[in-house]
C-alpha cells in the first residue's frame, strides 16, 4: 500500500501499477487529506464562508469538494467571499489588510502543511492580528496506519510510507508500526524512479524475511525529520481524535489547537451549530480509502460521477485515486 495521493498518481499515471500486474498489486490507501477531510467539517467550512464580514480562504483543491448541499465554489457564487490562498500566511496578510473583515484560513492537511499553518497562527499571535482564524481538519498518518492494520480482513504485506510526511517527521512512528504488525516499511519519494526503488526495496525485504523501514527519499528524509518544524507544531497543536470521511473516528489520528491558541479557533468563534451531513448513497470513497477497493469498482465511476460533477472528494482532489484513475483513462470501456 502507498499511502500518499501523490505516490499514486504517479504509479497511475506512468502505469507502474500495470507494469507489475501479476507479480506486485498495488492498493491505495487514505493518503489524500482532502478526501478524508470530514464532511461535517467541509459544511462548517461553507456555512462560515456565508457569514456576512467573512473572508474565507482556503487552497485551491479544497474549493470544489462536495459538502451535504453544495461547496466553497457554491458558497462564492451565492456571494460568500471565498478566496483561494497559496500559503496560510496569504490569509495573515489579508486580515491585516482588512482590520474590520473576519479572516479564516482552511487548515487541512496531514503532518506536511502542518508546520506552515501552525506558524500562521504563530505569527498572528504574536503580531496581535485578532481577526485571524483557523478551521483546523488536520490528520496524521501513523493512526490511520495503525487502524488499517488493526482490521481483521486486511491484506497489506508492506507499505510505501509518505515523502513528505516523513520530511516533517521522520520515520521512527512507522517503526513502531512495522514491529507491532510485522510488516516492512520504505520512505519513498514521488518520482516514477523513486517508486520503483521502493517496490524493489519492499519486494526484496519481504522475500528475506526482513521486518524494517528502509529510506529511499534520501535526498529530503530523515530519520527524526525536520526538529524546528516539528517544534512549532508541537508549540501550536496537540494531538486529538479525529473522523476521516469515509472511514470514522481514529483515536488520536487529528490535531487541535493547544488552549493557548484557541482565541485562533474558527469553530470557537463562529457559532454554526449542529450540522447533520448525508453522503452520497452510491459513493463507495470510504472503501477505496481503506484500499479494500479500487476507483473502477465503483458503479457510478466515470458515469455519475466526472471530475466536472464529482460526488466524493477522491475525484476532486488533485491527490485523490478517483481522480488519478479517471485523468488517465482507467475507465472500463473507456
């Protein structure tokens, strides 16, 4: 299993998954943090975005994800003012820019964008900006790995661990993890070369019985990570449990504010309320994410369900697998 969106888009696109079809099945697992961004937290997204005196940001991929009725796009075209960000200090600027205007920032990500959005808040802080927010949907992978793990029908010989998680954060978790399960483990990066190094590194510990987590991403990884990154993460979060769309609650898989930021908690300062969210019936996301099925087992597949009219996040996310099989004509009878 690789777990990052990026890593299988790769091995779609380039058709390594086909290259080694017979010897080596590849399964994509939750690596997408768009796609297991709660709908419950995309629908709080849309209706503070509709908040009068409003500017919500947020990256690009996250504008067309569907919530319960409608997105952040829908919100902006019935007048929310919804901007799209390349950085979470983008959205510092604007509060400075407009005092009497409520900035708030789309924090989701795994441990990669964690350091950039807990330096955003850092920063506001400590300049005194108090119409700055955070609507924090931050997921950690080790958890999820532990929870796949943990299933009594999974099938998962070895793991191809997050780049750019690992970057962050090194790879000592995924230790852990590879003792507790006795499967092996290889940081990998996202090149078609790097992925293919990886398998290689998995087959050949596999065939000797070897239990380990390898580095192949030597050139950005490694293996205690980036400390002043983790640093400010560790100063801005703490460590929470967390719902993953499509899967459910993983203990201890999210972050959240520690008690000294939490003046910079859009979901402390905009009361929405409760929210009851309804997925798609026929969506079978959930069961993609875990890697238990692929994006063509899906009945609405490429019918119903389109990157021009998406019903579950792995079509819109640029790193989701729906949208990587769709992109590169994984269609049946396409």
């Amino acid at each position: 299993m690789e777990i990052c969106g990026g890593q299988t888009h790769t091995l779609i696109r380039y058709g390594i998954d086909e290259l080694l079809s017979g010897a080596v099945e590849l399964i994509h697992g939750p690596g997408c943090p768009v796609c297991v961004t709660p709908l419950e937290k995309i629908d709080r997204a849309i209706a503070i975005a509709r908040r009068e005196g409003v500017i919500f940001t947020t990256f690009g991929d996250m504008m067309r994800v569907p919530g319960s009725s409608g997105d952040l796009l829908s919100a902006k075209a019935e007048g929310g003012d919804v901007r799209m960000v390349y950085s979470p200090l983008d959205a510092v600027s604007l509060a400075e820019k407009y005092p009497d205007r409520q900035v708030v920032f789309f924090a989701v990500g795994f441990e990669t964008t964690a350091p950039a959005n807990a330096m955003a808040v850092k920063i506001a802080k400590e300049k005194g900006i108090r119409n700055f927010s955070v609507l924090v949907s931050h997921v950690l992978v080790p958890p999820a790995i532990d929870f796949l793990m943990s299933s009594p029908d999974v099938e998962i010989d070895g793991f191809i661990a997050p780049g750019h998680v690992c970057t962050v954060m090194g790879y000592t978790e995924y230790e852990d993890l590879a003792e507790k399960y006795n499967v092996p483990f290889v940081v990998a990066g996202f090149e078609p070369l790097d992925l293919l190094q990886g398998i290689a590194m998995l087959v050949d510990m596999l065939e000797s019985g070897e239990v380990d987590v390898k580095n192949q991403y030597t050139r950005s990884v490694c293996r205690l990570g980036n400390p002043n990154a983790r640093r400010v993460v560790e100063e801005v979060f703490e460590v929470s449990d967390m719902v993953w769309r499509g899967i459910g609650l993983i203990p201890k898989s999210g972050l959240k504010l520690r008690e000294a930021y939490a003046d910079y908690d859009a979901e402390r300062r905009f009361s929405v309320g409760r929210i009851n969210v309804e997925e798609s019936p026929v969506c079978i996301a959930g069961e993609i994410l875990q890697g238990k099925k692929k994006p063509i087992d899906c009945p609405a597949f490429g019918k119903e369900c389109t990157l021009e009219h998406p019903l579950g996040a792995p079509m819109v996310s640029s790193e989701g697998a729906c949208a990587a099989y769709y992109n590169f004509g994984r269609i049946k009878g396409g």
